[in-house]
C-alpha cells in the first residue's frame, strides 16, 4: 500500500505538473495569438495609410494633370494673341506707310 500511495503521490505530482505546464502553454498560446492580433492590426492600419497616401497622391496627380491643362490653354491663347498683335502691327505700320506716302504726295504739289 506504501508502494501504492508513493506511485500515486508521483503520479499526483506528474498530473499536476502536467497541468501546470498546459496552462502556462495556453498562457502562452493566448500571449501568441494576442500579439498576432496585434500585429495584424498595426499591419492593416499601415496598410490603410499606404493606401490613403496612395490615394492622395492620385489626387494630386489629376490636379496636377488639370493644371498642366489650363497651363497649355494659356499658352495657346497667348500664340492667338500675339499673332493677332502681329497682324495687327503690321496693319498699323501698313497704315503709317501709307500715311506718310500721302503726306509726301501733298508737300510735292
């Protein structure tokens, strides 16, 4: 019986231990899974400022994309513009030419 109680005093011993060891393991497992949960948290919220800076830059490229627009219809109306000071200019010095010549006319006769 002696025998019997030491054997099962040991077995006793070993179960708790046992015991012990699984719940530190859980411990552990929970600790684990917690940290994952953690992780895959900071990784998606990184993950949606990545794809807000994403989305900003988009932004900024379209208007940058409507600037260079507007940019290139000013340069256009400003070649009308001085093609038509161009014109303009020669039509005035056409005019003045032709002024001149009828005053030369006048002060001959």
């Amino acid at each position: 019986r002696a025998a019997r109680k030491r054997e099962l005093g040991d077995f006793t011993k070993i179960a708790q231990l046992a015991k012990i060891e699984v719940q530190v393991s859980g411990d552990r497992m929970c600790n684990l899974v917690e940290s994952m949960n953690v992780l895959n948290t900071i990784s998606a919220d990184k993950n949606k400022n990545v794809m807000d800076h994403v989305g900003n830059l988009l932004d900024e490229k379209a208007e940058t994309r409507k600037l260079l627009e507007q940019i290139a219809a000013a340069a256009k109306t400003e070649i009308v513009l001085l093609d038509k000071i161009e014109r303009l200019e020669k039509t005035i010095s056409g005019l003045l030419a032709a002024s001149k010549d009828r005053e030369g006319d006048r002060t001959d006769s």
